[in-house]
C-alpha cells in the first residue's frame, strides 16, 4: 500500500477501535485523546516504511515517510534500513536469499511491533511528559506526511516539523497526565501491525511469521495470492479502499463525538 493508504488505515482503525470500547465496555475518551491516538496511530502506521532509506549523503531518495523530516529522518531511515539487514543476516537460514537492503524485514514483523509499543511505553513511563512529547512531534510528522500528503508536498519538511512541533506541545499542554501513556504506545503498535497488514493485502510479501522458521526459511514472505491482491498504487486501492477507510473512520468519529454534542445541547436521543 502507498503512504496515505497507510496513514488512513491507522486513522479508521484507531477511531473504530475506540467506538467499540466506548459501545461495548464503556471506555470514554476524551475528544483530544481520541484525536492524539487517532493521529499517533496514522503515524504509527507508515513508521514500518522508514526502512526505506536513500542516500542521506547527497540527500536524495528514500521513501515519502523518510523525508518528513528532510535530511534528518532520512538519516533514521538508512539507520533503521542497515539494522534491519544486519538482523535479517544474523537470523537468516540456508533458503532465505541473499538481500542488499533490509526494506520490509525486520520493520514488518510482529516482535518489531510489539517492541516499539512496549518501548513507547517505557520510555513515556520513564520520562513521563518530555519523552510523550518527543513522541507525539515524531508520529504528528508522519500523520501529516500520510494524511495529507498532497499539502506535505507542496509545504516542504521544515513546515511539517514545525506543524508536528506545535501539535506535540499544544497536546503536551492539555493531555491529561493520568491515562494518556500507556495509550500512545498503544496506537504507535497497532498503527505498526495496521501497516503490516496493509502490506500483505497487496502483492508485496512482508516476514509476518518471523522468526518462525518454515522449511529452513526465517523470513517467509507471506501475502495475499496474486488473483486477489491488490495492486500497490492500483485504482482499487486508491479509490476504493482509501474511500471504505474514510467512511469507516468518520462513522467512528461521529458515532464517538455526536454523543456528548447533542447531550451538550441538551438533545435527548
Ligand atoms: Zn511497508
């Protein structure tokens, strides 16, 4: 799937999510909660991509997500894309082929996902509202690339960061302290496995079973048959599922909001 396909599924999954604990178990979110999480989540979901480096040295290439920050987080990204192959080589048995870069490896598993929710996790527990406001910059950045990738574009990554820059201090300021963390590293991992997920519903393989080993493979790649797959950047993706995401998570947010507004209004429903 492309970015904004990513970054949408994220948004819808993190909203429906929350509609569902909110109908079912009676989980209220406050209205800035729910749209740090939703955001956290977009973002958490084209993080997997930052595997995809250029060459931070002459600044050039690398995914859309590498360049939310401009020269910056395309230095991550060779990070993450170089640690990704190093792990694929020390993990790898005699019938996974020889690779020269680590893109959709080590990013697009499920302990990758459950270690970056965890260390979300601790690292806002350890150093409570800086590290949360370290985190949100980072996820607020890849939202706005994701969501709205179009006005990204055109605005260039120093606008992005300082867009992201004020997001994350202007929640910083108002989330409450009490129930906010464990929640963030939360929607950074469900956003992840939400990305993994997109992956494999378009022809592109990604090692979801990692590190089981099948048939001295590690690195399984496992997707969709190619009949049903959808095509990367295909009509169907950008139109179909790209409108199904945003029905999905506007339903969820009016279905979460229109509540409280209309007893705010004093309506009976
Ligand atoms: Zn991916």
């Amino acid at each position: 799937m492309m970015g904004p396909s990513h970054a949408l599924s994220g948004a819808a999954v993190w909203l429906a999510g929350s509609w569902a604990l909110d109908h079912f178990a009676g989980y209220e979110q406050s209205p800035l909660a729910l749209a740090v999480g939703t955001a956290v989540c977009a973002g958490g979901a084209l993080f997997p991509d930052l595997d995809l480096s250029g060459k931070v040295t002459r600044n050039q290439g690398g995914a859309t997500v590498a360049r939310t920050f401009g020269v910056f987080s395309l230095f991550l990204a060779e990070v993450m894309e170089k640690v990704s192959l190093g792990v694929y080589y020390a993990t790898k048995l005699s019938r996974d082929p020889r690779r020269s870069n680590g893109h959709r490896t080590l990013t697009h598993t499920i302990p990758f996902t459950v270690l970056v929710g965890w260390g979300t996790t601790t690292l806002c527990a350890a150093y409570g509202k800086w590290a949360v406001i370290g985190i949100l910059f980072f996820m607020f950045g890849l939202a706005l690339r994701g969501l709205f990738d179009e006005w990204a574009e055109r605005a260039g990554w120093v606008v992005v960061t300082l867009a992201s820059l004020g997001a994350a201090w202007f929640t910083f300021a108002n989330l409450p302290g009490d129930r906010g963390y464990p929640m963030i590293g939360l929607a950074v991992g469900v956003g992840c496995f939400v990305h993994i997920l997109g992956d494999m519903i378009t022809r592109a393989g990604v090692p979801i079973l990692w590190p089981i080993p099948i048939k001295r493979r590690m690195w399984t790649p496992v997707s969709l048959p190619d009949s049903i797959a959808l095509r990367a950047g295909g009509k169907t993706e950008v139109v179909v599922v790209r409108a199904a995401l945003t029905v999905i998570a506007v339903l969820a947010a009016v279905g979460l909001v229109a509540p409280s507004l209309l007893q705010r209004f004093d309506i009976e429903v």
